[in-house]
C-alpha cells in the first residue's frame, strides 16, 4: 500500500523546522506536525493525527487518523490504527497497533533479538517461525500498557488487555481482555 502512495501529498502548512526525507510522505488534512520531527517516506499520516516535537518516523510507516506519535518516540515499519498513541518516549518497532491501542511512557516494542536469529511465537506447545529476522508486536484493539513495559520480539496480545508498568513480555501469544501484572519483591537494606 506505501508503495502506491503519491510522492508527495501534504496537506497544510509545516513548520521549517519539521524534516522531511524520501519519496511518498503523504500527510492528511488536519494532522499536526510539530517542530523537530522527522519523517522518512514511505510514510502515511492520516486525518487529525498529531506527531509531536522529537518524534521519528522512518520508513514504511502508516499511522491512522486521530493517531499520537509523541515527543522522542520512534516509529519503525508499523502500522498503527485509528486513535492509537505512542505518546512518550515509546519504541515501536515492525509492529501493528490495533484501534484505540494506548502505550505508556517508556514502552518499548521490540523488533529484533540479541542474537539476530528468526523470530518465533510460542502457540499450543509449538514454536511458529515467523519467516521473520525483525518482528516487533501485534497489539489488538484498546490494549494499553503501563509506563516502561517491554515487549519482546514477537509478542501477540489479544483485545481489551491491560499490560501493568514494569512487565517485561517474552514471545507468545497472550489472551484477550486480560490483565498481565509484575509480580516483584522489594528489599531496603539500611
């Protein structure tokens, strides 16, 4: 789909300050760049979206209407549907963002593993490979996570899932309407 993009459709006015770099950047109509980002085509940003100051989107990214891309936060080859938001210091890495998703301050959607070997999800006592050496995570509609969650490579949370701060999720498959909590003990020593 980026590929048939125009070359350029930009509806509105950008601030000098906004970097623009590639081929096939369309920007709708009502959609906010602030000063300082960086967008990198293939990219699509639609209706009323709002990309804030620091923001980085490069390469092949399609971000629906009324989507947050926050201050600092990276967008890597992914999708991210109608009213999701990445709005502080998040990483979004080759992920998919279902409608109304809401990322924490600090989570990061991890792409690729240490070791640069395939990407497999963990289901039903098997390992799917993924045919994949980046994959970050597939979230369904109004998943939210807390302030500093990690999701592995190759994580998939079903809809309606809350994802408690602090959780570090490996690959798998987790359920939908479901909440996943940091269970942790802590010791002062004064």
């Amino acid at each position: 789909i980026l590929d048939g993009l125009p070359s350029s459709e930009i509806h509105g006015q950008l601030s000098p300050d906004v970097h623009l770099a590639g081929d096939r950047i369309v920007i709708c109509p009502g959609a906010r760049i602030h000063p300082t980002a960086v967008i990198e085509g293939p990219v699509y940003i639609g209706r009323d979206a709002e990309i804030r100051p620091g923001a980085y989107l490069r390469g092949g990214v399609w971000i629906g209407e009324r989507c947050v891309v926050g201050t600092n936060t990276e967008i890597k080859r992914a999708i991210l549907l109608p009213h999701a938001k990445a709005p502080h210091l998040n990483y979004v890495g080759d992920s998919i963002l279902g409608a109304d998703v809401n990322l924490g301050a600090g989570t990061i959607l991890s792409n690729f593993r240490h070791d640069g070997g395939p990407i497999c999800i963990p289901w039903n006592g098997q390992r799917v490979d993924t045919g994949r050496r980046k994959l970050g995570a597939i979230l369904g509609d109004g998943v939210m996570t807390g302030c500093n969650s990690v999701l592995h490579p190759g994580v998939v949370v079903g809809q309606g899932t809350q994802i408690y701060p602090g959780v570090q999720l490996r690959s798998g498959v987790y359920p939908e309407r479901s909440i996943v909590k940091l269970k942790q003990e802590i010791e002062v020593v004064a």
